[in-house]
C-alpha cells in the first residue's frame, strides 16, 4: 500500500495540473486539491475540518488588511483620471529620445504601476491613451502592444506592491525592507525595455520620430501636474520607512488620499463610489481566496514533508549557491507562466525559502528575485493577464504580440539573473537606510 505522505503528494500534483490543464479557476483548483490531498493523512472528517480552519486562519491577519486597501486606492486612481497626466509627465521626460513614443509608454507604465499596484490596470490605462497615438506615429501596432504589456509589470517591483507583501507575510520578512530591495530591480525592469526600444529605433532611422521639444517652463509645469499623484508614493513608503504608520495604515492612508485627489480633479463623482466599490471588492475577493487556499496546502504540505523532501533532494543534488539560485529561479521562470504571483508565492516561497537561507542568502535579497521572476510570468503564455489585457486594448490576438514580446522578454531575463547574481542591487538600498 502507498504511504500517505506520497499519495498526498500524488493527489496535490496530479490535482494541481489537471484543474489548470481544464481552466479550472486556480483557487478552486488549489482548494480541492488541497482538501482531497489531506483525507489519506487525517481521514475525510478532518481534511475537512482543517482545510477550513486552515482557510480561515490564513486570511484572519491584520498585515493582510494592507492589500484590499491598496486594491481599492488602485482602483480608485484608475477612475481618477490619472493615466494621461503620467503620460504627459513621461513625455516631459522621454522626448528627445529615440522612439520617443515608446520610451513614453514604458516611463508612463512604470509610473501608474508603482502608483496603482497593478500590472493589469497600468497595462489597460496606459494602453488605451498611448497605442492609438504610437501606431498613428508610424509604430507596428504589434510592437506598440508588446511594448506596452512588457512594461506594465514594472510597477509590481517598485513600491508600494501587494506582491511584496505577501511575501512579506509568507516569509516574516520587514515589509519596509521589501519595497526598497525591489526599486533598483523596478528600474532595471524599465531600462531592460527601454534598451529594447532603443535598438528598435536604431533599425528604423529616421522613421520614428521624437516628440517635439517642450520648453522647460512648459515641461515643468507638465510635471507639477502629475506630483500629486506621485506624491502618494512618498506619502506610503516614506510613512513606513520613517516608522510613522504601518503598511495596513499606509494602505488605508492611500484609500483617503486617492478619494481626495480624484475629487480635487473632479473626476470621480459620489454616484460612482458603489461601482469602485465593487470592483474593488471582485479584486480584493480573488485575492483573498488564493491566500486562503493557499494557506491550507501550505499546511498540507509540511503535514506530508514535502518541502523537506525538496530540500533534501536539491541539496543532496548540490551544494552550490549558484547552482541552487538558478534551479530555483528557473523552477519559478515556469511556474510564473501558468500561475499567478500571489499563489504561486504562497506555494513555493515556504518551500524554497529555508533551502536558500541555509545557503546564505539573504530573505530580502529571495524576495526580490522571487517577485521579479513572477512577475515575468504575467506577460507570457498561455495564462499572463497582462498580456491578454494589452492585446485585448490593442485589439489584436496574443499570438502577433507575442511575437513582437521576444525581444523585451530576453532583455527582462538577462536583467533578472542579474539581480539573482549580485544581490547588492537588492539589498544595499534597505542595508543603506538600516533597515537590515
């Protein structure tokens, strides 16, 4: 008879990849994979009861009150009518470079995402105020959205970013530390792109023009138009970092401060509060789940030994920092394009976590390239929602974008397994501001 550790495994695995091979919902998937997966160790009564309590115990944190926050300040800013001012201050910025265009989109998603939270709406937002314009410019409108979804992630690494903190949760980690390892990997997400779109513009001289020059009063007042809403920004992570909030106050601080900018522009009225509302709560509903579920196989998990049999197998394998980090990271490289971040952190990061430290490296550092790889996974196939919504906004297939994606998608990785490889680049702004 097969021991319940490995048939609990057999049942998570084959579970797991047959609800994604059928497009069953991942919550669900992972819900019913999970309890199924428990009833050999504990007996149907108790795979029962303790995936539930399990589910409970794993949202019943006040930490966690951070991320329906800081969806709904996403949301409402989306609403606010914030994109075109990013842009215009983007183009402030970009104007007088090759591809001028192009390069605008990637400054401007960068900006909306860090200021939103989401890759899906920075790609959306952005998308729907630039594309027109860069394909009326002379752009392949193919390339135009593979520019647009390739940037959209950035904002996921530059503070504040909800994936970070469930990390943060997962690996009793400092939240404040987090948001500042992943700035300088956000900037090399961004100058990955933009080095993309410059060689672009190099094959086509004298096709794409730049913008015309803005004069510096002009310019300046572009970008005193869009400080307020990159003001929120300092508002978050300066509250954190000075200690004077947590990140759960700082959310709710965000949510109050969005509502009154979005006021002062006049762009959202009390009659559209209820719709926001809801939106918001679709979001937050879907997350919640995921952390929920994910909670309880997390559990079943370590019930079954499953991580310290990983560990013992990839360190009975080698014992290789370098080795171990590249297994890793391609492990999540894959894991990424069938798998949303925050699931997918709420799975593995339990378990790769303790091999890597016993190697030395540092948690902070880990939580850095882990969000990095992830988010590489939202922008490629068969499952990336970015890439869906930004060829949904260009009105295009997947199949063309991806195409064009290439490029972007090498430069991304390179820039990756750099950050995997000189752990500086992530830890020295935190180590700077003593938050290690």
């Amino acid at each position: 008879m097969m021991d319940p550790n490995t048939l609990a495994g057999l049942i998570l695995i084959v579970g797991i990849i047959f609800g994604i091979v059928v497009s069953i919902p991942i919550a669900v998937t992972i819900g019913v994979s999970t309890m199924l997966a428990a009833v050999p160790l504990l007996g149907l009564e108790q795979a029962s009861l303790v995936t539930a309590q399990r589910m409970f115990t794993g949202i019943n944190s006040f930490p966690l009150l951070a991320i329906p926050l800081f969806v709904l300040a996403g949301v409402i800013m989306n609403n606010g009518g914030i994109a075109g001012r990013l842009v215009d201050a983007a183009k402030v910025l970009t104007g007088r470079m090759p591809a001028s265009l192009a390069q605008t989109n990637i400054v401007a998603n960068s900006l909306f995402g860090a200021v939103s939270g989401a890759a899906v709406a920075s790609a959306a937002a952005v998308g729907n105020v630039m594309h027109g314009r860069m394909v009326k410019d002379g752009y392949d409108k193919r390339f135009a959205a593979a520019v647009n979804v390739a940037a959209a992630p950035s904002g996921m690494l530059i503070p504040p970013s909800n994936t970070f903190i469930v990390y943060s949760l997962v690996s009793s980690t400092s939240i404040a530390a987090l948001f500042m390892a992943g700035l300088i990997p956000g900037i090399m997400w961004v100058l990955a792109c933009m080095l993309v779109v410059y060689l672009y513009a190099r094959k086509q001289p004298g096709r794409l023009k730049s913008e015309e020059r803005v004069s510096f009063t002009d310019g300046m007042k572009i970008i005193w138009r869009a400080v307020p809403s990159l003001l929120m920004i300092v508002i978050v992570v300066g509250g954190i970092l000075g200690g004077l909030f947590t990140a759960t106050e700082s959310a709710s601080i965000a949510v109050v401060y969005c509502l009154i900018l979005s006021m002062v522009y006049r762009t959202i009225k009390i009659k559209d509060l209820p719709d926001i509302l809801v939106d918001a709560s679709r979001t937050t509903a879907i997350v919640m789940m995921l952390v929920a579920v994910s909670t309880a196989l997390s559990f079943v998990m370590s019930f079954a030994r499953i991580p310290e049999l990983i560990s013992d197998a990839v360190l009975g394998t080698t014992d290789s920092t370098a080795v171990v980090l590249l297994i890793v990271t391609i492990i999540l490289l894959l894991v990424g394009t069938f798998m949303d971040p925050t699931p997918a952190i709420l799975i593995f990061v339990p378990i790769f976590l303790p091999i890597v430290t016993e190697l030395g490296v540092d948690p902070v550092h880990f939580g850095a390239l882990v969000v990095m790889a992830l988010s590489i996974g939202v922008i490629t196939p068969p499952v990336g929602n970015v890439l869906f919504v930004g060829a949904r906004v260009a009105r295009l297939r997947i199949e063309p974008v991806t195409g064009k994606l290439w490029p972007f998608l090498i430069a991304i990785v390179i820039a990756l397994f750099i950050v995997v490889y000189v752990p500086v680049l992530s830890t020295w702004l935190p180590t700077t501001m003593g938050l290690l």
